[in-house]
C-alpha cells in the first residue's frame, strides 16, 4: 500500500498562502426591519453580539422613476410603488400574469407600494377623477435592477446565485448583485455580465430591486412566494425572481490552477453552524478517514474552524485528517478543491463551495431531506430513524438553540438521524463514487513512485 503523507506547517503555509480570510401617509408593504436565517455551515461567526451583522437590511430609497405626469413617480424597489400628489386619485396594481387585480384604492398625496416583495409582473395604473392618466407595464429590458443578498453566510448565497444569472438573460437587465465583499471575490469572475456591489450599496436609478434569502417566519409571503421547506433552499431564490426552479449549479472558477499536492488527495468538512447539522456518530469521521487513507489518499480537512461549539458541545477535527483549517481567503480553498478528486461534508457552505467547483459530492444529511440541497447521486442519509425536521412544515427552526432537535431534544433520541447514518454506509457510497470515476489513488502514487525512481 503506498504512503499517505500528512502536510507539515511547510507544506501548508506554501499550499494555503498567508492570507488572512476578509473578513403622507403610507399603505404598509410589510417588514421593513431585520430578519434573520442560516442554513449554511460556515456562517460567519460573530465574536460578539454587539459585532453581528444583520441577514437582511430594507431599504428601498426615494422612488426613482418619472411618470410624466406632474407629482406622480413610481418605480419597483421593494415591491411596486406609486407616489401621488394631494387630489382625487386612485392606485390600482394588476398582476398581469394572473390577470388579477392585486390594490385598487383611492390616494391622496401618499406613496403607495405593493404588499408582496418578490417579483410579479406587475402593471401601475393611476386615475384621476375616475379617469386613467397613467399606466405602466414592468419592462425590466436594460432598466438597473439590484438584487440584494444577506451577509454572513456561504453556502445559501451559493444554492440562490444561479438564479441571479438565470434572471439576467431572461430580462436582459442590467444587474447588479450586492453581498460581501468576500463572497464577490469568489463568484464574480464566473459572472462577467453581472455588476458587483457591496452589501448596502445602492446604484443610482435603479428600477427594480428584489431581496433575496429564506424569510422567517417561514409563512412570510411577503418576501417569498412560498414556504421554502417545502421546494427547498434553492430553489426558494426561482421562486422569488419568478424563473424555472429547475437544478442550477454555481460556477466557482479557481485562481491558481497549479497542482501544488502531488499526492491524491480527498476534501473534507466537519464543522457546521448548529449540532444538528454535524454528523453525530461516534465512530463516523474516525472511520471515514481511515478508510480514505486505506484506499491510497490524503485526507485533508478544509473547514474553518478545527474546534467550534458551544455550550457543553464542541466538535474538533476528525482524527487522521490534516489540518488544512483556518481564516483564509475562500478562494484558496477553491483552489484546492478544484484538484481534488471528490468531497465528503455535510449540510453545510463548503459542500456548495464544492458542488461549485465541479467535483463530486458525498454529502451526509439527516435534518435535511435531499430536496433541501443541490442533487447529488452520493446522498447519504437514514430513513430509519427519526430525519428531515428542517424541511417539516410544523417546526421551525431556533437559530439561537445550537442543540436545536425539534422532536428528541433531551432524551436519548436526540440526533438520531445522523447519529444512524453508519460509517460503513458512506464508505459504502465513497467507494461506488470512485468506481463511478474510474479513481484508483493506490495505482497513482505507485506509478508516480516508480518514476520517480527511474529519474
């Protein structure tokens, strides 16, 4: 069996860099304050309270568009919106699609807007004394339309930004996209056509703009047409642009494409935002690992944090694995995933970081069901046991409890649905993936051993 080499601080430095990770009155249109959501495993981690960033800021600014009539304005930030002057005026707002009338109601010197925060294709018409005086068809064809994403998450910027571009060419706008400077630096070489901007960045002019995340309450139908537990993390963002929900997959392009591992390696990660979504079985990792490194490969381990927890809870990186964890920069990871030949993770961002990069994934899930995540052949999960209660309709998920088990929490069924998710059912999977990819790491690193005893 050939030698499976572990990385020395060298060797890390060299393959990682040294780079720090970057960090009138108004008719209501429904929340205007903050909310809050985190499905994704390497959620910024907030070092005090005080310093947590919101998920989501509403904002939509002073209406931007000219009627042509005197004192009238309208526009589609944060849902449709018409100002009016003092008189005698009514708003009506058609969606044309249904062919529904959504508001028809009298105004006077107020500004109007929509209830419902997603797209619609909406029509804007205006009366005055009983007569139209203006109508508007939403026409997004080369209009600035911003879409707005929440900061301090990965892996469901990931899951919704194939949408973003799907949106784009069906309406040939010009799009602007806003979120954190460290997930623009990932996403934006792939996306050529699409203008970045920071998080509360708000161009100039802009005609539409659109929000989007997964909104709790989860029966919020302001902001999300739909209950996301139900369609699922992604696709939650077609629903909110009105595109096909159909299977989308990120591009996530590597900087450097130097192999700079000689050896074949295999990616994994751990670590995860709450105990729910780790892999609570004793014997899983240790074993996992140990089978990898059997079958002729490095294993090295790309999570943030090698320790992160809790309470009485604290999860540490799975023995065998190197250490490959740390603050960096995400596309260096990126980097490294792109030689890689597969990933073994969870429910969680750097499984979508490398469904992004192209290479196959074993992802191990059992409070999720697989509708939640990007479709993947290697799903791993135990229908035996007691699975699937952040999809389910009658809880909801307390994103301050990090032992959250909606059904089991106290007893001795708490996280049975991946405490029953074997190590030999993923090694199981691992190995029908490298039989699926032809992948035979023992004949590599005999065959490159040989030459290079022949040099």
């Amino acid at each position: 069996m050939p030698e499976v080499k572990s990385a020395d601080a060298a060797e890390l430095a060299s393959i990682m860099g040294q780079a720090a990770a970057a960090s009138g009155s108004t008719i209501k249109s429904g929340k205007t304050g903050d909310a809050a959501a985190d499905n994704d495993g390497e959620a910024a981690k907030a070092a005090a309270p005080a310093a947590a960033k919101p998920y989501m800021r509403f904002y939509a600014g002073p209406v931007t568009q000219d009627s042509g009539q005197p004192g009238i304005r309208f526009d589609f930030n944060y849902g449709a919106r018409v100002e009016v002057p003092a008189g005698d005026y009514r708003v009506r707002f058609l969606d044309r699609e249904a062919c529904l009338t959504l508001y028809d109601a009298a105004a006077s010197g107020v500004l109007v807007t929509s209830s419902k925060k997603y797209f619609i294709d909406f029509r804007i018409e205006v009366y005055e004394k009983g007569k139209l005086i203006f109508a508007h068809d939403l026409d997004l064809q080369g209009k600035k339309v911003l879409l707005k994403f929440p900061v301090g998450i990965l892996g469901d910027i990931l899951a919704w930004f194939p949408y973003a571009e799907i949106f784009r060419k069906k309406h040939k706008c010009e799009l602007y996209c806003a979120m954190a400077e460290d997930m623009i630096e990932i996403i934006k070489p792939g996306y050529p056509e699409i203008n970045f901007v920071q998080a509360e960045e708000r161009p100039e002019g802009l005609y539409a703009s659109y929000y989007m995340g997964i909104f709790f309450p989860c029966d919020d139908r302001e902001h999300q047409p739909m209950d996301w537990r139900v369609i699922g993390l992604h696709q939650n963002a077609a629903m909110i642009l009105g595109v096909d929900p159909g299977e989308k997959r990120i591009r996530l392009l590597p900087k450097n494409k130097t192999r700079r591992i000689k050896e074949p390696y295999v990616c994994i990660a751990a670590q995860a935002s709450s105990q729910a979504k780790y892999w609570n079985n004793g014997r899983g990792w240790l074993n996992v690992v140990k089978h990898l490194k059997e079958r002729g490969y490095r294993v090295l381990c790309i999570d943030r944090e090698n320790n992160y927890g809790m309470g009485s809870r604290y999860n540490i990186i799975p023995y065998g694995a190197e250490d490959f964890t740390g603050r960096r920069p995400l596309q260096e990871r990126i980097d490294l995933l792109h030689h890689a030949d597969f990933f073994v993770g969870l429910s969680s961002g750097l499984s979508w970081v490398a469904n992004g990069v192209g290479i196959p994934v074993v992802l191990i899930s059992g409070f999720t069901l697989p509708v939640n995540e990007f479709a993947t052949p290697y799903r791993v999960i135990s229908y035996h046991v007691c699975n699937g209660c952040w999809n389910d309709t009658r809880v909801v998920f307390d994103h301050k409890d990090f032992e959250w088990c909606p059904r089991h929490k106290g007893t001795d069924r708490q996280f049975e649905c991946s405490r029953y998710i074997t190590p030999e059912a993923v090694n199981k999977v691992i190995d029908r993936l490298m039989a699926d990819y032809k992948l035979k790491p023992q004949k590599q690193a005999v065959n490159k051993k040989k030459i290079k005893g022949e040099q």
